[in-house]
C-alpha cells in the first residue's frame, strides 16, 4: 500500500507484542520497590531492573533455538534438574526454616524454580511422542504422573508447599491439554476432596497447617498466625481508588505489611496507587496471558502446543495464587508476584516461560502463520 511504512526486518521480528507489556510491569515494579525500600533504588529496584534486562535477553536467545532441540533436550533438562533437586536435600542451603536452594558462589540457584517449566517440557515432548490411540490407556496417566509425583515429593521435602502446587499445575493443565479422558480428571478431583484434608493433618508441616487454618479465619488470631493476611487486605483497601500517593503507603512504610517487595509487593502498591493501579497490573498480565494462549493456539504440531499452553500456565499461576494469597482468598504459601515482585528466581522462571513461548512463535511463524510478534 502506498506510503505504508515498512520496518526492517530485525525490528519487524522483534517480540514488541510482549516486551512492550513486560517492560511496563518491570518498571511499574520497579517504582513499587523504590517506595518499598523507603525511597530508595537500592537493594530492590536497581537489581529487579537489571536481572529482568539479562533474563530478556536470555529470552531472546531462547527464540532462536530450534524447537527440535528443545524436544530432545526435554529428558536431559528433567533428570539434571532433578539431580539438582536432590542435591539440595543433600547440601541445600537453609533459610527461613526452610532448605531450597544450593550456594554456587556466583549465584543461590532454586532448583525447584527450574522444575516449573521442566515438568512441562517433559510431559508436552512424552505426549508429542506419545501415539494418539493410546491417549485413552493408563499408560498415558501414569507415566505422567510418575513423572510429576518425584519431584514434587522432593519439593515436599524442603518443604514448598507453593512450587509444589506450581510444578502440581502444570503437569496437570499439560495432560488436560493432550486429552487424557475427563473422567479421569473427575475421579481425580473426587479424591482430592477426600485425600486434601487428610494431607493437611497428617503430611503437612505444623506451619503450613497452620496456614491453611488462618486462611479459613484470619481474624481468629489477627496478630500471630493471621497477620499477613490482615495487614495485606488492610493496605489493599486503605489505597481506595486511586491510592494514597507514589511514597506515602504507611502499612509498608511503618513495617506493619510483612515482606512488602515480594510477597506481598501487590498489596504495597494497592495501598498507593489505589483500584486504578490495581487494574492496570491486572490489564498487563491479561495482555500477556493472552499473547501466550495466542501462541498455544496457533502452534503447529502436538509439542508446540502443549509446550505453549503449560507455560503460559505457569505464568497463570504465579499470578493467580498471589494476587488470590494477598486478598486473603487462599492460603499463604510464598508465591511471588511475576515482573513485580523482587527474587531472582521468581524472574529466571518466568522469562524462562516467556522464552519458551517465544521460541514456539517464532517457529509458527516460519511454518505458517503464528500470533505474530
């Protein structure tokens, strides 16, 4: 068309359709860190900025990679992390009561976080190989199962109960996807209503029974166990609708929210930026949730999609618990905010999400069309 302008292609094939978005989240993250360190860039928001910088470009390099090779790397990248998972019952680092992560000098890796995506690949590449006559057979239930059961009881161990529900998930929506029976999925949840309370008695430890306790009545005991949940519902409905002012939130400020710049990092910028910030966060994350079903929908063979579809899963999820967690809805059980909250875990997760559903666009854009950059 005349005087159409036409971009080069470097730029043209440039992911601008979820950068764009994820840039916005960082920085609005980013201010949220600034005020939640009292005014200050240090130590939350400089270092959220620059490991969302280095995880882009990770991403980015991540779509140039042949999705042939990350099918067949799906069964190395799930037994090294699972080695990984059982080093750290071994020499894992312990904080918080906790043992998650292992000290390799140069960084304090969760090998846990890598399992999200992990679980996905695996079972989108065992049912992309998978024959589809044999999708109705118990071999298509329990191998995946099996294949989901080991790490999460190594996860059990740490204990996280959070990335254990996360990596629980994924696996699951991966198998819906590929169309195992629902009556499966209905006998499952059948179980589950009979099985959860039993595990929360009886396999749960005595905080994270706890947890679930307060969740259920938080104000039974607003300054021990139902704390966090008191004070994070306290500043969300404190900002109203267009908050108390970037600086001026005293719930985070006076220190009464717990871990204003991670977990509870939505509930710190509720309290200054009102309904009105509240929304345009849950505007960005619809917008890249969307682009990630767009790619799902679009792939062009079994792997792609399922690949597509369970990472934009995970990132679901994260999103779904937190924002759930902070208004008192579920439990808390330690599921940062994506793009917002401060972790390097957290971040290396989910842009290894985002990198992955890059890598399934850009190859349905060569085969065909795709979602489009």
């Amino acid at each position: 068309m005349r005087g159409a302008i036409t971009l080069p292609a470097p730029l043209a094939q440039f992911p601008w359709r979820v950068v764009i978005p994820l840039v916005l989240l960082v920085v609005f993250g980013a201010a949220v860190l600034h005020s939640a360190a009292g005014g200050s860039m240090s130590p939350y928001a400089w270092s959220h900025i620059i490991r969302f910088g280095v995880f882009l470009v990770m991403a980015l390099i991540m779509s140039y990679v042949p999705l042939e090779w990350a099918r067949i790397g799906a069964v190395p990248i799930y037994a090294a992390t699972l080695l990984l998972l059982m080093a750290v019952e071994a020499v894992g680092a312990i904080g918080g009561g906790s043992q998650r992560w292992l000290e390799l000098g140069f960084i304090r890796l969760q090998p846990s976080e890598l399992m999200k995506p992990g679980i996905v690949l695996i079972l989108a590449a065992f049912f992309h190989a998978l024959p589809v006559g044999m999708i109705g057979t118990w071999r298509a239930l329990l191998v995946p199962l099996g294949i989901m059961v080991v790490p999460v009881a190594l996860v059990m161990l740490q204990p996280d109960l959070g990335t254990a529900l996360a990596i629980s998930f994924g696996a699951i929506v991966v198998m819906f996807m590929a169309g195992i029976p629902v009556k499966w999925f209905i006998g499952g949840g059948a179980a589950a209503i009979v099985t959860i309370p039993l595990a929360v008695m009886f396999v749960l430890k005595d905080y994270q029974r706890q947890r679930v306790l307060t969740f259920l009545d938080p104000e039974s005991d607003p300054l021990g166990t139902g704390y966090h949940i008191t004070q994070s519902k306290i500043a969300i409905g404190s900002g109203g609708i267009f908050g108390k002012g970037f600086g001026n939130g005293s719930q985070s400020h006076l220190d009464y929210l717990p871990e204003p710049h991670t977990d509870f990092v939505f509930a710190t910028m509720s309290e200054e930026w009102g309904l009105v910030g509240g929304l345009f966060v849950l505007l960005i994350f619809g917008i890249v949730l969307r682009w990630g079903l767009l790619v799902a929908r679009d792939a062009k063979d079994r792997f792609s999609r399922l690949l597509a579809g369970g990472l934009t899963a995970t990132i679901f999820f994260y999103v779904a618990i937190n924002l759930l967690m902070v208004m008192g809805f579920a439990p808390v059980v330690g599921i940062p905010l994506p793009f917002m909250s401060h972790g390097g875990s957290s971040m290396l997760t989910n842009m290894l999400c985002i990198g992955g559903l890059m890598m399934v666009d850009r190859h349905s854009r060569r085969m065909g069309s795709g979602s489009g950059f």
